[in-house]
C-alpha cells in the first residue's frame, strides 16, 4: 500500500515537474529578445534577392472582402491551376470551409496538377493532423505536405516561432495574399453572424506568365521556406478521396464564379518577416515604418495593437510629422481575440501619448484585418497583425500596392468601420460614430477580460 502511494506521489511530481518545464520554455525564450546571426546572415541572402528582383511586366490587383465571394474566388483560383499549386496556411479548421479548401487542392491534384501544401506545425497538430479529409488530401500521389516547425512537447519554445503566412501561388499567372484564416468564420454562410470574421483576400494576376516583380518575390519567399531545415514533409494514408472530389463538384455548382470583376493597375513589391523559427529582426514592420514616416495622411488597421518601445517610438515619429494618423481596433470586449484585445485596456495611456488618434470598432462581428494606408496611393495588405508577436516572433507577409483606385476603395471601406467605433481623439476628444452602437457586455465576459487584464501583463510578448 506505501509502495503505491509513493508511486503515485512521484508520478504526481513528475507531471508537475514536466507542467513546469513547458510553461518556462514557452515563456522565457522570447523575454530573451537575440537573434542568432547566423539565421539573420542566413535570411539576408534571400532579402537582398527579393529586393533586387525586377519586374518585367505589369501585375494587375483585385480585391475581394465578402466571405461568400471569398469562397467562390478560391476554388475558382484553385481550378486555374494548369501545372502547380503552391498553397501555404497558418491555420485550418476540420469544418465546412476546410473541407470545401481540401476539396479544391485534391480536385487540383486529381487532374494532375503538382499541389503543394505548407502548413503551421502547431495549427496542424491541434486541427487538422487526425481528420479523414486532410489525410487523403496528404495521401495523393499528386500532393506533398510539409510541416513549418512541427511540435515537439521536449522543445516547447519552438511553439512561439509561427507560420502566419496565407497565400496562393497558381502555376506563373496568379497568386492570392491574403490574411483570412480557413474555417468558417472567414468563408460563406456556414455560421452565425455573431461568429463570423471579416478579412480581405487579394489576387494578383500576371499580364505576363511569372514576368512581374511581386510573383518573382512571392515564389523565391515560397521555395527558400519550403526548403527551410524546419520544414518536414508528412504523408498520412487516406482514403480514395471520392467524398472530397464530389463535395468540390457540388460547391463549384452552387458557387458559379468567373474571378474577380475589377483588376486595377498597380506597382506591387512583397515584403516579408525572416522566415526561420526563431527571434527575428523586425524587418516587415521597419518597411511599414519608412513609409509612415514620409505620410501626411495614415490610417492603421489591425484586430488588436500590442506594441514594443520600438513600435512605439514608430506611430510617434509618424504622427509627429504626419496631419493625422488614426488606429483601428477591435473594442476589446466585440474582439474575437480577448488574450491580446486586453493590451489596449492595459496600455491605453502609452498609446495615446504617440499621438494616434485610436478607434474601438464594435459592429455585427469583428475585423480580422491587417491593413496600413498611406496618403492616396499606398496600400499595405496580408497577414501582419500590429503587434509583438507578429513583428518579431511570426512568419509575416505583406503586399505594398501603389495604386490609388485600391486605396480609395479600402479607404471607402475603413471609414464605415471607424463610423461604427468609439474615439479618442490625439487632442483628448472622445466619441462615437455615426453609426456606433453600444453593446451590452455580460458578466461572465467583464470577468474574464479583467481577469485577462492582469494575466497578460506579464506574458503580452505571447498574446
């Protein structure tokens, strides 16, 4: 009887001991705030090439916001593909939309098309590693999967080094950069609209198969990550993969779609975080940061805002120069990320002493956005959230457009959200929008946040 209970005390110590060991290596390494020099001597070849390509032809953009078009847009994008298939996504869920996206890739591969499939190791193991649908797509002699930075429980620091890349490249014509997770809060009608989230896709069309600069950038950015140590390849076995090639042919019906209506002209250039799974230099947020510094007229978009002095010291040199610079949120308690909606709540002071003027968007559901606008003409769309952990820690790409005609649309846009945001104002001014509407916060929600609000002070870096 002593002998079992001893057992049992050391098993009880050993699960603790292990509780321990993880929560310090997912925590400490980012207090720690070094970059190897050899992945930033690694990675800087890769930046100098993409800052050296040049384009040969014109690209042509389009912009699509509704979830149902968003849809319908990617599995037309999808059945473009003649040759290859490059798709690489932080996060897809086991629901509707993943298994209308899985359909499309082994429709794609089922024709003979070369698909590959990147996806983030901690997104995977938690999502989509043990569903039939993911399984057969991966088991297609067409189809090769691999993991960027697969979990290990042993390394668990490793889990803060995230792929929040989300793009498409379709054989040398088009390619999609986008910051819409898949599942079913970003596609269709599949859920209430108290759960949906609202994002932007954007595609790229060449005017000339794989002339222009961005496409150029994009597939060097695809193949060095692809080929990076940290990425394994993965086969699962599946089943024939019928159900995925019937579920294709019934969406592809009851979403007919012949691509985006409107392609403007415009200048794109890609820019990127380093791509390796460790602490990064920012180099993404420094490109965003030199053209707020030149703007008069500047207007930041992200689902929450979790800022580093140094990303402090940016919106204050900007909106020192600058006739105004706003910053569009999420109001904490209408955000669909509450762990990182809290640091605005919590530093609200240090905000609004930069000099931004900051509006709390409260409407049907929450934005998903990432977006930077710069006077007319320049337009920053993709997948950088403004905060730490997606300016130092994440994979993060982000599409410079120049074009005035893109500019003003998502200008038309944001406008609408700020009409429907509270304000406070850089002078001190507080109000609400034309069209803002308070909503009633419950008390287990108010708890949770305040709560949160304690808790996060201390791990924001991970938010």
């Amino acid at each position: 009887m002593k002998k079992t209970k001893k057992r049992r005390f050391r098993i009880w110590w050993l699960w603790i001991a292990f509780a321990v060991y993880e929560f310090i290596g997912l925590t400490l390494p980012c207090w720690s705030h070094t970059v190897r020099e050899s992945n930033r001597e690694s990675w800087n070849i890769t930046a100098k090439a993409m800052e050296a390509a040049v384009g040969e032809a014109p690209e042509k953009i389009a912009y699509v916001g509704d979830n149902n078009e968003a849809l319908a847009e990617r599995l037309w994008l999808m059945e473009q593909a003649k040759e290859t298939l490059f798709m690489a996504i932080f996060e897809m869920h086991d629901d509707e939309a993943g298994a209308d996206m899985l359909s499309g890739l082994y429709a794609a591969a089922d024709r003979g098309v070369k698909v590959r499939l990147l996806v983030d190791g901690t997104c995977l193991f938690y999502n989509l590693f043990h569903t039939r649908d993911f399984r057969t797509l991966s088991s297609h002699e067409n189809v090769e999967v691999k993991v960027y930075n697969p979990l290990f429980l042993h390394a668990p620091w490793r889990i803060n080094y995230r792929m929040h890349d989300k793009y498409i490249l379709v054989d040398d014509t088009y390619f999609l950069i986008s910051g819409r997770n898949i599942s079913s809060a970003f596609f269709g009608d599949y859920v209430e609209d108290s759960a949906k989230k609202h994002d932007r896709d954007f595609v790229v069309m060449e005017t000339e198969p794989g002339k222009g600069r961005a496409y150029k950038q994009l597939r060097l950015y695809a193949e060095t990550v692809w080929n990076l140590d940290c990425c394994q390849s993965l086969s699962l076995p599946g089943d024939g993969g019928k159900e995925l090639l019937a579920r294709y042919q019934e969406k592809r019906l009851a979403n007919p779609y012949e691509g985006p209506e409107t392609f403007f002209s415009a200048s794109l250039c890609l820019y990127s975080n380093p791509a390796y799974n460790g602490y990064k230099d920012p180099l993404l947020w420094n490109e965003m940061a030199a053209d707020m510094h030149e703007g008069s007229d500047i207007l930041l978009q992200t689902p929450y805002l979790v800022c580093s002095s140094e990303m402090y010291e940016t919106l204050q040199k900007a909106s020192s120069t600058a006739r105004q610079l706003d910053v569009l949120i999420n109001a904490a308690e209408g955000g669909s990320n509450p762990v990182a909606g809290v640091d605005y709540l919590n530093y609200r002071e240090n905000v609004l002493s930069t000099g931004v003027n900051v509006y709390e968007y409260l409407g049907d559901y929450p934005f998903h956005s990432k977006l930077l606008l710069v006077d007319d003409d320049i337009s920053y769309v993709g997948s950088c959230n403004s905060d730490i952990r997606s300016v130092y820690l994440d994979t993060e790409l982000m599409l410079r457009v120049e074009s005035p005609e893109m500019n003003r649309l998502l200008k038309e846009e944001t406008t609408r959200y700020q009409d429907r945001s509270r304000y406070t104002l850089a002078n001190g001014t507080t109000g609400v929008g034309s069209d803002y509407q308070d909503v009633l916060v419950s008390r287990g929600r108010a708890i949770s946040l305040a709560i949160l609000q304690s808790v996060m002070r201390a791990f924001r870096h991970l938010a």
